[in-house]
C-alpha cells in the first residue's frame, strides 16, 4: 500500500480520493441508496428519543457523513445519531431545556462541539488508547444501564402517553401509574408494537431492510386510517423543507458546566465504541486504521454537527454491517447517503408527514435491546466473578443515578480497578523446585528448598508511591519468616516496569534499615530503563552497582560464593 506523505495524513479521504478507483464507484452509490432507507427512520428516531425535533437527526446524518468522508481513516464505518448516546444527551439537556425545543438544539449542539473538541484533542495528542481502559465488564455495566435507560425513555411512547419523570427507577413507577390508569392509547400500543415485533423478525434476514419495511408499513396504515385523526396517534408531521444552515449554537452561561460534562460523557461513549467497530473492520477488510486519526474524524463530524443545528454522533454497530452487506467500498457511501437525505429535505420533505411517534420509538426500542449484553456477561461471571460484580455496580449506577452520572461512576471504577494490581499487588519468596526450571513462588510449591541466609523476593508491579510502602511491608515479612538468619535479600525485578520519587525514597529507607541489619539489598533482572531512573534518584550508587545482577542464577551463585555456602541440596536436579 502506497504510504501517504505530508498534509494528507490528515485528510484520509482526500487522500482515497486522489486513488480512487472507479471500479468502485456503482458499488458505493448503490450502498449508498440503500443505506439512506436506514438512515432516514434511525436518525429522526434517534433525534426524538434524544430530546429534539426529528428533523435535527436528519441534520446531524448529512453533515457530519459529509465530514467523516474527509478527516475519517475508515474507509466502511458511518456515523450518525446513535442509541447509545440518546440517554446521555437526553438527560443533559431535557432538565435545561424546560420543553423549549429550541433551546433544546442549542444545548444538543454545543454538546456536538464539545464532544468533538474533545475527540479531536484526543487524537491530536494521540491518547487514542484510553479508550482500551475501560475493561469489558465495565463496558458492559454501563452500556447495559444506558440500554435500559433508552428503552424506558421509550416506552411511554410506544403506548401513546408521556412520562417525563426523570431517572430510571422513577420513569418505571411513572409508566406503572398511568398504565394502570388506563392512559394506554390502544392505538398507538398496537402499531408500536408490530412495528417492533416486524423489525426483530425480519432481523433474521439482514440483508433486508427491516427497519425501513417495518417504518413505512406503520405509515401507510396510519395515514390510509386517518390514525392520527380519529385515535389520536401522534405522527411526526411536516419536515421543514431545505438544508440546514450553519450557526453558531448560543446557550446560557449557567447551562455550560452541565453541557461540558455532558459533552464529555458522550465523547467517552462515541470514541470507546467507534475504536472497537473502526478495529473490527480493519481487522475484516485488512486496512489498517490509524486510532488517533480515527478520533479526529470523530472529532470533526461532531463539531459539522454543532454547527449545523445537529447533536453528538457516533458510529453505528447497525448502519455499518448495512453499507458493508451492500457493497460498500470507500467513504463516497456515506457521501451518497448524505446526499440523498439532502435530496429529500429538499424535494419531498412531507413524504413522512404520517409517520407515528410509536414507530419511532419501536425503531428506538429494537435498537436498545441490541445494546443489552448478557451471554458474555453471564461467561465472565463464571470465571471471574469480582468483575461481573464491578459490571453490576455500574449498571446499577445508570440505572439508579442516571445516565450521566452512571458513566462517571464507571469511570471511577476503572480507575480504581486500573490501580488495583498495582495499588495491591502479588509478591512471592522463591524457592527451587526439583524437576522445574527456575524460581518459583513457595506458597505454590511448599516442597521448595531456600539457600540458608538467603532471601529471592519478587515483587509483581511497578513500584510507586500507592504501593511502596506496601513493598517495604512485604519485604520485612519476607526476611522476618526466613528459616535462618539472613545475610543478603535479592529482589527479582524482572516485573518493576517503573520506578516513581516516592517509591526511590522508601527504598533508599530501607536499604539503610537492612544494612544496620547486616542485610545486603540486591536486584536482579531489572530493566535498564529502570535502572536509568535508579541512577537518577541516586540509588544505583547508593545500593553499589555490584549488587545488581543481571539473573537471579547470577544472584544466586555469587551469595554461594561470597558465604562459601556448602549446601549440597542446592545444586540443580534438573530433568
């Protein structure tokens, strides 16, 4: 593959451009049309289950395609509005918005802008691998929090009532009341319902366009009844006709610290699940993808969005396997799709003037049941269950605290569960075991024999300031259960990626503590840039340069020899 050079790197798609073939060319205009049937229905859904008028889901479909096609590296992936983001805008901006739907775009598009600062920022410093932090189980918890957050947001409309109770455990109780009230509009539930039933069928079948088939049946059958009429089924009514224009999103001052943090949240979502798919895809089609450019491209279709009276976009686990299964060969598919939706904004912007509420949300409703993970959850609960405990607790953490809060909540986890090994790490005395090669751990071998005086320790972690203090614990109830008076400890270092002040300084402690002991302090298999910051912290001269080996058989025979230690027992028995 040719490298590209210069200002192209960062214009992926100028650069495909400049070699497109055109062999490809009917592939990507008919992946393109198809894919529009889907995108049409999703992107209004979407804009409707985040808390804005549907014609911004169509705004925040064209421009940032437009976008990506540019600045994206992927050559297959399409963004656009996404379930998994709809719960955070939604509870970012409906409390801010106090029904306002104007207000309500200005606030989900400077949302748009600060995910996509953010984005960009991420990838300009090339942080792209931050998003490999959040651990599966983590991943799980909130994703499945925020599935079932969107999928209560939804219900009320696909019974034909409304329930703005805010938070998750509040909204059921508010659905419970009315259905047992009897605001249920029989209607509305009827065509909601098959509508949701006829999309999950015909999920079987991918290559059909399910959603769409599922959308304009509902529609033909409201609009032919005169539904909207005579049972009162909401439908989404007229779309303003022409494209959105660019403008700079205005909100008040005191709304900024809730939409940054809002912001943020979805950046986290958006880059964790766009690096998954955009690494998916690159490993299927045998591209490789830059991830730092791929946060870029994200970065930039979300600002195209804040700017043209859209909200944050991500990729789509559902719209990309449509393109794919269409042919799809470069970025020009989502450029046609974009296209097209512009096209009927501009021709026909009444074609769905029928189209109900209910629908909508069964489209919502299909999709967040996609985002519920359970099989592989219930696989990690078998053989590591702290971690399906820690996915439990985030999950819980959406669904009590809300959708915002939730994810900061599984950032806060991640962090600590990041630290954990290193914060409490695994350490081991060693000992030789006959018939095994090396050194190993005696709590698992109890039939290991130690050299008399002699002390191998290992320490499993970087050592740093959370757990230096640890590891002169440790290493004094190493010495303190020694068989015999000890004479030397040698720390094996091999694992000590690190060394911070903090932990320099406690080591320099205890190096002092052992020689008032008579102990010598010795390493063995450390890491020469580990040992370039020991010489930084003046411990490599402080603790002698004699008394770091470079293996611990090293180690091992120049204590034997040093003490002239006759022990025959030690010699190998090897197999």
């Amino acid at each position: 593959m040719k490298k590209v050079r210069g200002w192209l790197r960062g214009l992926p798609g100028v650069a495909l451009a400049r070699r497109y073939d055109l062999a490809w060319l009917r592939s990507d205009v008919v992946a393109g049309i198809v894919m529009t049937t889907m995108l049409v229905p999703v992107g209004i859904a979407y804009a409707e289950a985040s808390g804005v008028p549907g014609i911004n889901g169509l705004y925040a479909t064209i421009v940032p395609l437009l976008a990506y096609a540019v600045f994206g590296p992927s050559r297959i992936l399409v963004l656009g509005p996404d379930s998994a983001l709809a719960a955070v805008i939604l509870a970012t901006i409906a409390p801010l918005a106090a029904g306002d739907p104007a207000r309500a775009v200005a606030l989900a598009s400077t949302m748009a802008v600060v995910s996509g600062l953010v984005c960009i920022g991420v990838g300009l410093a090339k942080l792209g691998f931050i998003t490999e932090l959040l651990s599966k189980p983590i991943r799980y918890g909130y994703m499945n929090g925020i599935a079932l957050t969107v999928l209560l947001s939804q219900i009320p409309k696909l019974l034909g009532f409304k329930a703005g109770e805010p938070g998750p455990l509040r909204q059921s109780l508010s659905i419970v009341r009315k259905v047992l009230d009897g605001e249920t509009n029989l209607a509305a539930f009827a065509i909601g319902g098959a509508t949701l039933a006829l999309i999950l069928a015909l999920k079987r079948w991918p290559r059909l366009p399910g959603i769409l088939i599922a959308v304009v049946a509902a529609t033909l059958l409201v609009a032919s009844l005169d539904l909207g009429t005579s049972a009162g089924v909401a439908v989404l009514g007229a779309l303003p006709q022409g494209l959105p224009t660019p403008s700079v999103p205005m909100i008040h001052g005191a709304d900024w610290a809730q939409v940054i943090v809002g912001g943020c949240a979805v950046a986290l979502v958006s880059f964790a699940d766009t690096s998954v798919l955009s690494r998916i895809y690159a490993a299927r089609l045998r591209v490789p993808v830059d991830p730092n450019q791929e946060m870029v491209g994200l970065g930039a279709a979300n600002l195209a969005a804040g700017f043209f009276q859209g909200f944050p976009i991500s990729s789509s686990s559902s719209r990309t396997p449509v393109a794919e299964a269409a042919g799809a060969k470069t970025q020009l598919t989502g450029v046609v799709g974009a296209l097209a939706i512009a096209a009927l904004l501009l021709v026909a912007p009444n074609l769905l003037r029928y189209l109900p509420q209910t629908a909508l949300a069964a489209v919502v409703i299909a999709a967040a049941i996609g985002l519920f993970e359970l099989a592989d959850l219930g696989r990690i609960y078998r053989i590591q269950r702290w971690e399906f405990w820690l996915s439990i607790v985030c999950f819980a953490g959406v669904a009590v605290f809300g959708a915002v809060e939730g994810i900061a909540i599984a950032i806060v986890i991640a962090v600590i569960e990041f630290l954990w090994d290193g914060w409490r790490p695994h350490s081991a005395v060693l000992g030789r075991v006959d018939q095994v090669r090396g050194y190993h751990d005696v709590t698992r071998y109890p039939n290991a024999r130690q050299i008399p005086g002699l002390v191998l320790f290992r320490w499993d972690a970087p050592l740093f300031f959370a757990n230096a203090e640890l590891f002169h614990q440790r290493v004094l109830e190493a010495i303190a259960s020694s068989p015999t008076k000890v004479r030397r400890l040698v720390v094996s270092a091999e694992p000590v990626t690190s060394v911070d002040v903090t932990a320099a300084d406690i080591l320099r402690e205890l190096v002092d503590q052992l020689r008032a002991e008579d102990i010598e302090f010795c390493f063995a298999e450390m890491k020469d840039p580990v040992k370039d910051k020991m010489k930084r912290f003046g411990l490599f001269e402080r603790i002698g340069e004699s008394t770091f080996f470079a293996t611990l058989g090293e180690a091992v025979h120049a204590y034997l020899a040093a003490y002239a230690v006759e022990w025959s027992d030690w010699q190998d028995r090897q197999p």
